[in-house]
C-alpha cells in the first residue's frame, strides 16, 4: 500500500490544511499555467499528472464561470426566470464551481486521494480511481447534453460550444486522476483503515 487510508470525522485539522491552501490555489488561479501549456496538456500521456489536473482544474473553473454566465443571460432573454434568481443562481454556479476546482485539486494533488461529505473525509489512493471515473462520467454526461436546445434562440448556440468545451475538461481531469491512481500501485481496496477524530488522534481502525 503506498499509504496508510485514513477516515477524517470532524477532523479540525484537515479542515485548517484546507483552508490554509486558498492563497495557493488563488495563486494558480490569478496566473494558470494553461496558457501556455495547452497543446501538451491534450496529450494523453503527461510527464506530471498532478500539474496537468491542477492546469484543467483552473481552466475548468474558468469555462464554469463563462458557462454559468452565458446560461443566465440566455434565461433572462428567453424570459425563464426573473433577474433575482437569475442573479442568485449564478453566484451560486460560480461558487460551486472554484469549491469543486479547489477541492478537487487539495484531494487529488495535495492529499493524494481524498473525498471529503460533510463531516467526514476518507483519504487513501483508490479515491483517485472513484475521482477519476466520476469525472469520467460527468464529462460524457456532459457532452451527451450539450447540444439540447441548440435552436431555441440565436444566443443559444453559444451555450452548447461552452458546454462542450466543458465536457472535454472533465474527461481530462478524470483522466489524469485514474493516471495518478495508477502511479500509486494501482490498490482498489486498502486492508486497514484508521479512523480519526475531530482534533486528528486516532480513535479506531477497520480492516477490509
């Protein structure tokens, strides 16, 4: 096993390891590495799977704003919804979009496999396998309704693109998560795993 799998409840400490890393990430986000590393980062094999998920992390976070942006304004065209939920959506979209690009990238780079619901976080290296296939299978979702409502209006055709362009992102990211599982031996179940409680000490262990 190339580390130990650890269940967080209510780890305080994680929490502040989170937190502690907005400054970088935000440092990332103010000047992405994409734009000049994009024509690499399409090719399959990447000689730093963690930089490469860091780079389409951002520039996921980038096309979920523009995205987010693009569908209220063809909402409040089309006359869906009024301008205060449209408003209020967005934020929301927006803000759901950096927590899963930060998030992601401190479970997959930093933590080296680590899904957090809540009050408990599981962190061990087969959690880059479910990150990979889930955003795997975010990215074909994605792409398999992007092109709905493609001629409702004359804006509408913008949406889709961005969509599609979204997709790809996601397919990537997965594909980088499953690579770096691959680099860490590959493990599907790990044979023990510690339990943590709120202040980190260890307060029990399950074996698989």
């Amino acid at each position: 096993m190339s580390k130990p799998c650890v269940l967080h409840l209510l780890d305080v400490g994680l929490a502040q390891e989170y937190t502690g890393t907005c400054q970088e990430y935000s440092g990332y986000v103010k000047k992405p590495g994409f734009c000049h590393n994009l024509k690499q980062m399409l090719v399959c094999r990447q000689g730093d799977y963690g930089t490469a998920f860091r780079e389409w992390g951002v520039l996921q976070l980038y096309v979920a704003v523009i995205v987010a942006i693009i569908v209220a304004v063809v909402d409040v065209i089309g006359g869906y919804v009024n301008v205060v939920n449209v408003t209020v959506n967005l934020i929301l979209q927006i803000c759901a979009a950096y927590l899963f690009a930060h998030l992601g990238w401190f479970g997959v780079v930093k933590k080296d496999g680590c899904f957090c619901c809540i009050i408990a976080c599981c962190e061990c290296p087969p959690i880059l396998l479910f990150w990979g296939i889930l955003m795997i299978l975010w990215g074909i979702g994605s792409f398999s309704v992007a092109f709905q409502g493609i001629g409702e209006c004359a804006i509408c055709i913008i949406k889709p693109i961005v969509q599609f362009i979204h997709a790809i992102i996601l397919f990537y990211m997965g594909w980088c998560c499953v690579n770096l599982w691959i680099q860490h031996g590959k493990e599907i179940l790990p044979p023990e795993v510690d339990v943590t409680g709120p202040q980190g000490e260890q307060i029990g262990a399950a074996k698989a």
